[in-house]
C-alpha cells in the first residue's frame, strides 16, 4: 500500500510539475523512502552515449550531484543495464564479475543495488538505480515498484517532448489522481486547500472535491482536532520538507472524529519558500480503533496478572526470567528487579540446569502440571504446585509458567496423614483389646458352663430319682415342688447352653441380609413364653420396618430384649416399641426400647442390654 501510495505522488508530481529537476529531484527522494535503500539516483545519458551524468540523488556526497559522471560501456552497472536492456540486480557489488563498479560507488561503500531504464520515446534517457551499503536480496516487487517509478519518469520526460503526449498523460493521471483510494491534495501553509480529489472530500465527509475545495479556507483550525497538531505538522514541513505516516485526530464534516494517516512533501519555489503542500491522506480510525482495543486488552491482562494471587512467571529459552509478576517476586523474597536477574535454577534446585534447559526445549503448548520446591532467597524454600506451557513470541520461544504457593495444604496433608496412622493405631488396639475380651469371655463361658454342668447334672439325676423312686410317698405339694426343681434345671441348662452360644456369637462373621423384624419379634416371643408356662404374658408389637442386618445377631437381640422383659418380675409386658427411624440399619448393635410393667429402661441402661454384641464396624455394617 506505501508503495501504491508513493507511485501515485509519484504520478500526481509528473502531471503537476512542468519543472524537470525538481521532478526528479522529488523523485529519487520518494523512491529511496518507499524501497528502505541508503542512496537513489537518476544518471541521464548524455549526447557523445558514452558517459551518464548524475542528474539527481539522494545519500550522495555534496557536490556530486549536476557534476559526478559515470562511464556508459559495459565496464560500470548503469552502461551494463542500458546494454542488457534490463533491469540489473546485484547482491555484492564485490564479488560481481560481469562489471566493476565505478569510483563514485566504491568510495561510497555501495554493497548491493539494482537499476533499470528510464525509458524516452522508444530510446534511453538514462538509468534509474538505488544502492545499499549493506547486503540485500531485492525482490521481483523491488524490481517492479522501481521499474514502475522510472517508466513513470519516461512518460513525464515524454510528455515535454509533444503535445499529444502530453494530453495523452494528463488524461491517464488525471484518472489515478480521480480513482486513488487514498486522498491526495494540495494546501498552502496557511491551510487553504488549493486541490482534492474525490476520495479526499470523501474522507472528510464532503460529497465533492469542489465543495470540500470551497468550505476549507484554514485546515489548522476546521479539521485538527488539537490546533497544535497542525503547528507541528508545519514545522516538520519547514525542517525537513516531508513527513511520512503523519497522524492526526480530524473532524469530519458531519462532527464525527476520525483518524488519519498522512505523507506529504513541501514544495519550495526558486527562493526556497515553500509554496505549498503535496500529499496523500489514509483514514485510520479502524486501525487505531483495534489498537485501542489491544491497548484495552493487554492492561486488563497486565492487571489481572499482577493482581493474581499466584506467582506467574515467563522464561527465556536460556532459563533466564523474561518476566514476573510482584506475587511470584514475593513468593520468593526479592524484588521485582533482582527476579529479573534470575534463572530457573537459582529458585529450583531439584532442576539442574541441563535438564531445565532441555525441558524448555521440549515443552509442548499443552504443557505439564506437577509439584516441586522453590527456595526463596533466605535459604527458606516452600512447596509449590506449577503449571506451565510453551510459546512462540517474535521468534524467540518462552515459557509462561503459573506457580501456587501449597506448603500450608502439604503441612495439612502431612498433618492428616499422621492422624490417620494414629487413628489406625487405635483401631488396631481396640481391635487387639475387642478380640482379648472376646477370648476371655469365650474361655470364661466355657469354665462356668462345665463347673455349673456337674452339680446341674447331680441335681436333676436326684431329682428324676425322687421322681422314679418315690413319687408314691410324696403329696401334691412335693410333686409339684419336684418338678418345679426339674423344671429349673431344665432352665438352667438352657442358659448354659444360650451362654455358650452367646460366646460363641462374638466370633462369628456377621452376614448382612434384609430382615422381617415383626416376624423375627413374634418368633422370639413364642420361645419365650413357652420357657414360662402358667403365666399370663400379653405382647403388644408396633408394625416395623425391614431391616439391614445380621439375622442370626438379631435374633438373640429380640430373645434378650423380651426374655429380659418378660423375666423382670412383673405378670405381663405392656409394651414393645421400635421407632422407623432407629431401624434403617440394624445390628448385633441395633437400638431398641423395652418397657416393662409400665417402667421404661433408661437409656444408659438399656445400652447394656446390645454391649456384649457389639463389634467393630462402619456404620453400613
């Protein structure tokens, strides 16, 4: 687009300019800005074709211009370009071998350059050429762009030479300068605008070149936003005759501000006072919109950075830190400025520099998450969760790396862990204890059932003796007494039996199966009034739920509960009441209340009642 640009002041300066020199003058001047080259010149071959003549430059030493001469033969760039009838590229002017170059060249330090024809009337009105002093590749496109400028010379060179050729001229500019996309105008420095084309008027908002032409009589004070804009504009003028990408906040017609985007060249006449104003316009607003934008974005992004509560840090692909936030300096007990003098292995030392150097290489955009240690810069150090990834920026690779301070979370962590093993310590005491008791009572159970079975089988040997042997002799009373001893021993084994089995129970693997607690009630019930015949026992049972639990544990649970009841001296058990909510999971444990003639157990006691069933356990189990 600049060179588009350039090529249409270009054009603009060869209808508006009568004045050859000052053509090529503006010339070289536009042509060495548009292509970055450090000299740009214009040699016209002269009468005898055996010689060129520096007719105009920019980059030269004082004096050469008007006087400096180059040989036309074979032997220098330009007489090889005009013989080639080509343009002439050349990359080191030092290792070239189809010519030498010329003084003029060599003692400015000319490395690299390219040249082409200007073209007159189907012959050579000479060469135009830049040159670097330092090694280029030029391009196609340079070629084009300075092949484009010099034919745009030949066709203003031409159009002195006829009439026809002239209108043929002012007909095709005419049209660039109509169709231009970018404005072009003249102005006088007082800020009257002498010309405009079409895009001009329409970029401030006026609807012809005529009408913006007529309503502009001071641009300083009707267009710039900021007066002074215009002043420094001037002044740039005044000092070094252009300015290139000049930008300026503008008022539209209409009121809108926009932006705008100008390259523009003074025009002197013969006393050196600048007549006026020549340039190309470019509206902006968009660009500098979108860069306000990315202004906006980058300092919320700033913002959220070094107001994040984790360390963030960027590095190099040395290790060293390209940038940090004040949390990660913090983290770290420097300042801001010392962190920047750090590298990675200064804070981490479980990294050696090989392997973080390595890793760097490596790291892919999804990145790694891991834990690591951070020394700070008291010898202190502390853990750290991190999360980093890679990334190109303007060719050099970094790391954006995201550090979290854990080392209270991994003192809570270590802190839990030994609770735990406390915790699973005293599980395994009371375990240890639990199954000592369970032994003890086992083998306590076994003792007191064999030394009770002896005397229980002498008494009801001589019971059953009495019985067979003398039955005759004794009255109803004794019988009855008699079996009331029979009876007893009978009941007697029975508790025997229930405390073997009961010690046996704590040793049994508790087996988890749904159970129909009013069954397995009324079924304990039975069993227990038929171990007490005579009495008039009346059970009165709430509905309940199924439970959870061990049928086997559960039903000693029941016989306990209502033989307990039932054998507590009163004539009849009122009342059995189980809630829904202490049933939803039932075990050798399981909650329950028994009331007995009228009196409730305490709840303190009526724990007892479950004590020697209890186990170990989840609540689940």
């Amino acid at each position: 687009m600049f060179r588009e640009t350039t090529l249409t002041a270009l054009s603009m300066r060869a209808f508006l300019t009568e004045d050859v020199q000052h053509l090529l003058n503006g010339a070289v001047s536009l042509v060495r800005a548009a292509l970055c080259v450090d000299f740009c010149k214009v040699l016209e071959l002269q009468p005898d074709g055996a010689s060129l003549l520096l007719r105009a430059g920019v980059g030269w030493r004082p004096g050469l211009v008007g006087r400096a001469t180059v040989s036309a033969d074979a032997g220098s760039q330009a007489g090889y370009t005009l013989l080639s009838n080509e343009p002439v590229v050349v990359e080191d002017l030092r290792a070239e071998r189809r010519f030498h170059g010329p003084a003029v060249l060599t003692e400015h330090g000319v490395v690299s350059g390219m040249s082409v024809i200007i073209p007159r009337n189907g012959t050579h009105y000479g060469v135009l050429g830049v040159h670097t002093t330092r090694p280029r590749a030029f391009s196609p496109d340079d070629v084009n762009f300075l092949q484009c400028a010099a034919n745009i010379l030949g066709v203003a060179l031409r159009r002195n030479q006829a009439e026809a050729a002239s209108r043929s001229s002012e007909r095709k500019y005419r049209n660039i300068f109509q169709n231009a996309v970018e404005g072009i105008y003249q102005s006088t420095p007082d800020g009257k605008i002498l010309s405009a084309n079409p895009a001009m008027a329409a970029i401030h908002g006026y609807a012809s070149p005529e009408e913006f032409i007529a309503d502009i009589h001071d641009a300083g004070q009707q267009l710039y936003v900021d007066p002074e804009r215009r002043k420094e504009f001037k002044r740039l003028m005044e000092a070094q005759g252009e300015v290139r990408g000049f930008e300026s906040h503008v008022r539209r017609k209409d009121g809108r501000l926009i932006w705008i985007s100008a390259n523009a060249w003074a025009v002197r006449g013969a006393d050196g006072k600048i007549l006026r104003y020549e340039g190309t316009v470019e509206d902006i607003t968009e660009r500098k919109q979108a860069e306000a934008t990315l202004l906006a974005e980058a300092t919320r992004r700033r913002i959220l950075i070094e107001r994040s509560r984790d360390g963030i840090v960027v590095l190099d692909q040395q290790g060293k830190v390209f940038e940090a936030n004040p949390r990660f300096a913090d983290m770290l007990g420097y300042t801001p400025e010392e962190v920047l003098q750090l590298h990675v292995w200064d804070w981490d030392r479980d990294w050696p520099q090989e392997r973080v150097l390595e890793a760097i290489r490596t790291l892919g955009p999804e990145g790694a998450h891991f834990e690591t240690r951070h020394w700070r810069k008291d010898g202190s150090y502390l853990d750290v969760e991190l999360s980093n990834s890679a990334a190109e920026l303007e060719g050099q690779r970094l790391v954006f790396c995201v550090c979290r301070d854990i080392t209270e979370r991994k003192r809570a962590e270590e802190e839990i862990q030994q609770l735990n093993q406390t915790l699973e310590l005293r599980v395994q005491e009371r375990t240890a204890e639990l199954e000592s008791a369970n032994k003890e009572l086992e083998s306590f159970s076994y003792s007191v059932s064999h030394d009770l079975r002896a005397p229980l089988r002498g008494i009801n040997g001589y019971a059953a003796m009495l019985a067979e042997d003398h039955a005759q002799e004794l009255d109803e009373e004794g019988r009855h007494t008699l079996e009331v001893i029979r009876a007893e021993a009978a009941r007697m084994n029975q508790l025997i039996e229930g405390l073997l089995g009961f010690a046996r129970m704590g040793r049994q693997a508790m087996h988890f199966a749904e159970v129909d607690m009013e069954t397995m009630a009324r079924s304990a019930f039975d069993e227990c009034a038929a171990l007490a015949p005579g009495r008039d026992i009346q059970f009165k049972l709430h509905p309940l739920p199924v439970a959870q639990g061990d049928a086997s544990l559960l039903a000693h649970v029941w016989s306990n509960l209502i033989s307990n009841a039932s054998s507590s001296g009163c004539t009849a058990m009122r009342t059995l009441k189980a809630p829904a909510s202490d049933w939803h999971w039932c075990s050798a444990s399981s909650r329950a209340t028994a009331a007995a003639s009228g009196r409730k157990r305490r709840s303190t006691k009526a724990r007892r009642f479950f004590s020697p069933c209890r186990r170990l356990g989840t609540r689940n189990q």
